[in-house]
C-alpha cells in the first residue's frame, strides 16, 4: 500500500507538472505541427534561466523576470526557426538537438558571475514561498512543494485549454493540414513557414513555463536539469499519451511518473533485507535507478511496435509529412 501511494504522490509532484507543460508545448511542435523538436529541454532552460537572472542578478520584480525568460524562449525559437523551418524537417531535428546541448554548456561554462558555473543560481523563490497559503503538510507532500504544485496544476489546465481553444480555431486547422500535407497547405495561399514559426513559439513558451516551475521547486536553476534525458522523457510522455490529443501530455506525465515510482518501489522490496528476493550478485539496491530505466525504455520499445499511436492517439496522425 505504501508503494501505491507513494506511486501516486509521484504522478502528481512538482516534477510530473513541469514535465507536463513541457510535453504540452512539445505536442503543439510536434502533435499538431509535425516539427521535429529534439530540444525542449533547451526552452525550460532559456525560461529558468531568464527568470533565475532576472531575479537575482537583475533584481526585477517576479512577473517582470518571468517576462523575461519568456522573451528568452521566444528569442531561442526565432533563432531555431529562422534558417531551419523553410528545409527539410530533420533540419530542425538537428537544430534543436544541438542548440539544447550547446546552451546546457554555455549556461555551465561562461559568463560565471551571472551563471554561477555548474553550481547555478539559487536563492530567489522567497518572494513566491511567502505567499504560500499552506502550512502544514498534506498526503506526504511538503508546503513547500504543495504550493508550486498547486501553481503548476493550475498553470496545466489553463494551458491546456488555451491549446484546446486554439486547436479548434481556425488557426489550429491550418496547422493540423500542415502537418497532414504542406504542398495542399501552401497551394491554398497560406503561409506555411509563418504558421510552423508561431507553432515552434508558442510550444516553447509553454515549455519554458515548466522551466519556471522547475527553477520555483528546487529554489535554483543548474545546468545539469536540462540534459538531454529531459527531452527523452517529455517525448516518452507525449507517445505513451498520444500525440495529437490535449489529453495525451497530461495523462502520459502522470503514468510516466506513477509507474517510474511503482517500478522503484517494487525493486528496492524485492532488494532490501538480509535475504533479499533478487540477489545481490543479479542486482543490487545501488542499481536500482539504472534499472528503472532500462524497464521503462524495454516498455516504450514495446509500445512503439504494439501501439506507437500511445493510449489516445491515432495511428495515421504518427505519419508525419516531412
């Protein structure tokens, strides 16, 4: 019963919520607009990072560096888009895969006195806990961090009717046609680069919104919270959802996490004691974290050859016109 709740508690953490806005920003690239982002976690980290300066190395208010690291992501998807959008879409594959790595490094490496290294920036979410209505722990979960989860929850449902309402606009159609067949799209006197641009800006904004909630729950922002294992996990999220569904990035970052934690548990019961049910020369307790993931990925292997559509998804929506 513990690992159940425990499993629970999980899906619903501050991690599973800013996963979330991340997964959500990456299925309006990628779900409705067929660009192929490999870099999300380069927009969480442009997002935090704007909002981490602006607060302690600038000393602005809290919306206006939150305006800031919004305007850096915005920045970061122009600088992306423009040479890459009007190519081929592994093109912008390679863009993103690259710029996010090459940001992670450049955020660790230079300009010290406002990056602060690899150590980060810390110490700026004061401001946010003092108006934190909560004051006693509740399910397992801290004030603290039931404070940033109530503000990342509430920030998932009104950006996921906000990308609701737009996808239903006319706006949204278009988009979806790009992603169905381009030539149709352009013969038709729509501008289909203009369109993929705001598809690529309005998913980072939404991506840098969870880079936010990551720099507000750890109270710091360090470089190595935007490895690529970030992007893989947002893209595991949005295939065990669906793309394509607004749905889908939601219900696959509550699962991801709840099952992560299911399978941690299960492992640490079946390795801890004096005569443990898997042996120690099989594995150990220290190996756990790396086996978690070795069965996540056996189980996203699966899903891609038995179901690669995910739990809401449609099969012919997979088949991107690149």
């Amino acid at each position: 019963m513990d690992i159940l709740m425990s499993a629970l508690r999980a899906g619903f953490s501050v991690d599973a919520a800013y996963f979330c806005l991340a997964a959500i920003g990456l299925n309006v690239q990628f779900g409705y607009a067929g660009l192929i982002n490999f870099g999300q976690a380069g927009f969480l980290a442009v997002g935090a990072y704007g909002f981490a300066v602006g607060s302690v190395s600038l000393g602005l208010p809290f919306f206006a560096a939150i305006g800031l690291g919004l305007l850096c992501s915005v920045a970061l998807g122009l600088l992306l888009g423009v040479p890459t959008l009007r190519l081929r879409a592994d093109y912008l594959a390679i863009a993103t895969i690259a710029a996010s790595e090459v940001l992670r490094l450049f955020f660790g490496a230079a300009f010290q006195g406002v990056f602060h290294g690899r150590d980060g920036i810390s110490g700026f979410s004061a401001g946010f806990q003092a108006a934190n209505p909560f004051q006693q722990p509740f399910l397992g979960y801290r004030p603290t961090d039931l404070w940033v989860m109530t503000v990342g929850w509430g920030l998932v449902v009104v950006v996921s009717v906000f990308v609701w309402s737009i996808m239903r606009a006319p706006w949204g159609r278009v988009l979806k046609a790009i992603r169905e067949d381009e030539d149709a799209v352009r013969s038709l006197g729509k501008s289909v680069y203009t369109y993929k641009m705001q598809a690529l800006a309005i998913g980072g904004l939404i991506g840098a919104l969870g880079g936010f909630i990551v720099a507000l729950g750890q109270n710091s922002v360090q470089p190595d919270n935007f490895s690529f294992d970030l992007t893989f996990i947002v893209c595991t999220m949005l295939i065990l959802g669906g793309a394509a569904r607004i749905m889908s990035p939601v219900v696959g970052a509550v699962l991801f996490w709840a099952l992560l934690s299911l399978v941690s548990g299960i492992l640490s019961a079946l390795t801890e004691g004096q005569d443990p049910v898997i042996p120690t020369w099989l594995m150990t307790g220290d190996q756990i974290g790396t086996v978690r993931f070795i069965l996540v990925g056996v189980a996203l292997v699966l899903l891609m050859v038995y179901r690669p559509q995910g739990i809401f998804g449609d099969r012919k929506e997979m088949a991107l016109n690149a």
